[in-house]
C-alpha cells in the first residue's frame, strides 16, 4: 500500500441492488459514503439477472433475518415505487399442489407464512383457482397477495440518483485489491498497478458472490462455504396468459422453475439450478 490516502466515513464494496439501497439509505441519514464497483457500471451481475420479484417471506425459517426482512421491506418497497414512479405490479403468487402429498407440503408453507406474519395468503381449491387462472391446470394453490414484480433497472437508477444527490459517489472500475484493520480505522488497497489508499471507519461488504473471497482477504475466519448455482430462463414468445406468478414447491437449491413477467407483461421460465464450481 502506497501513501497516496483518501479518506471517508463508510465505504460500501458492491454496486447491485443491495449496495446501492445501503448507500441510499445512509445518504438519507447524512453519512459520507462511498461505493466502490469493479465492473464498469452498476448492477451487472445478480441484480440485473433475476426475476424481478418483490417476495412476501413466505419461504423462510421464522424468526430468521430473511423473514425479518423481507416481510418488513415488502410494504416499505411499494411505497419507494409509488414515491418515486418506478414500475411495479402487486401481482400475486400461486404456489401449486397437484396430490394430497403436495397439498400437505403447501398446508405447512401457510403455516411458516403465518408464523412470519404474512397474513395475505390463503390456499385455494381447483374451482377458486379456475376463477383466478383459467389456464392453469392444478388442484390447489397457496395464494399470496403480497407477492409482486418490479422495474428493477428503474429502481436501481432512482437509488444510484440518491446517493449521487446526496453528494456521495459510486466508482466504477474499481477493485478492491486487501484490506487491513489498524486498531480504528480500515484501510483498504484499490485499483491494480497505480493502486492507492482509502481509510475508512466502517466497510460494508456488498459484493455478491465474490463476498466470500473478499472476507477472506480481510483476514476474517469463520466464513461459510459457498455452493454457486447457475440459472437460466426461457422465454415464451406467446401473449402471457397468466395473471399471477405461478410457482411449483420449493427444492434443496432454490424456488423451482416458476413463471415470471416483466412490467411488459412477457413470460418467462425459470430459472432452473445448476450446481458450479465458480461463477462464469
């Protein structure tokens, strides 16, 4: 590390959709931030390769932080969209069930959604289904009204607009090479062969899937493993003939290949999981 030093009050490593909302949110609070991202513009990995749903919390174990979060920001993230004029749609979701074997599976997912206090959903019989889908074939459905899909490139241009407002700055083009704790502040190494200096009281790491690899670099222990999964999506050229998102039970590695629509209105499959040893 060379003694060419800037410094700043928070430093957030990552600019998807979670390092842009933690920047928004503590511009919001008058802190100084900066964001630091190695691809040459925001978003360009997981937060713009999804299905652009807005979950209810449904899935998740209770009393965990993903229930906590996701049945808290649900409300919060609608209202961001109405605030704001980004694109959404309060679609709904139709989780099916096709025997007695996955009605039972879906009895339990309402159970765990009441227990995380996700009080709109309900399970639907075959003629309540027909009435809502006329073109999906199941015999029963865990319905939840607070599932929904949004303009995600919107909102990641509305939260980027913020931070920029604010005074504060994401960087593009920029690797975090290490980072060392010298007892109050951090110091992180950026760039490659002109690398330089930026101290910092507080880093939040926000990289995605290079997390891990970067944690490790900071010389923190204790790290989970990582398991990479691979999904594709397959879009249907026909008119969307479904309301709802429609959803098959959840498997080991992720929700299972479901429907999805963009604010267009278009279909698509997906995504599937596939198990790799490191991200392409």
């Amino acid at each position: 590390m060379n003694s060419n030093q800037d410094t700043c009050e928070v430093i957030i490593i990552g600019a998807g959709i979670i390092g842009l909302a933690i920047g928004a949110e503590l511009s919001r609070k008058g802190r100084e931030v900066i964001i630091l991202e190695s691809e040459s513009k925001t978003v360009q990995h997981a937060s713009s390769h999804n299905s652009e749903v807005i979950h209810s919390g449904v899935y998740y174990e209770n009393n965990s932080l993903k229930a906590k979060f996701c049945v808290e920001g649900n409300p919060l993230l609608y209202d961001y969209c109405k605030k704001n004029g980004i694109d959404f749609r309060r679609s709904g979701k139709l989780i099916v069930a096709n025997n007695e074997k996955e009605l039972s599976s879906i009895e339990q997912l309402l159970i765990n959604a009441k227990n995380n206090s996700v009080n709109e959903a309900r399970i639907l019989n075959k003629k309540d289904l027909l009435a809502l889908e006329p073109s999906l074939i199941a015999e029963y459905a865990l319905f939840i009204e607070s599932t929904g899909i949004i303009d995600s490139h919107a909102f990641a241009l509305t939260l980027e607009a913020e931070i920029e407002n604010s005074g504060n700055h994401i960087i593009t083009s920029t690797t975090v090479i290490n980072g060392q704790y010298n007892g109050n502040k951090w110091e992180l190494e950026i760039g490659g062969q002109d690398s330089y200096v930026i101290n910092s009281e507080i880093i939040i790491n926000a990289s995605g899937y290079n997390s891990l690899d970067l944690a490790k670099k900071f010389g923190l222990n204790n790290l989970p493993e990582t398991t990479y999964i691979k999904g594709h999506y397959y879009k249907y050229h026909g008119s969307n003939p479904f309301n709802h998102l429609i959803y098959p039970l959840p498997e080991k590695h992720g929700l299972g290949v479901h429907t999805s629509s963009d604010i267009e209105n278009s279909l698509r499959f997906g995504p599937d999981a596939e198990i790799i040893s490191k991200p392409d």
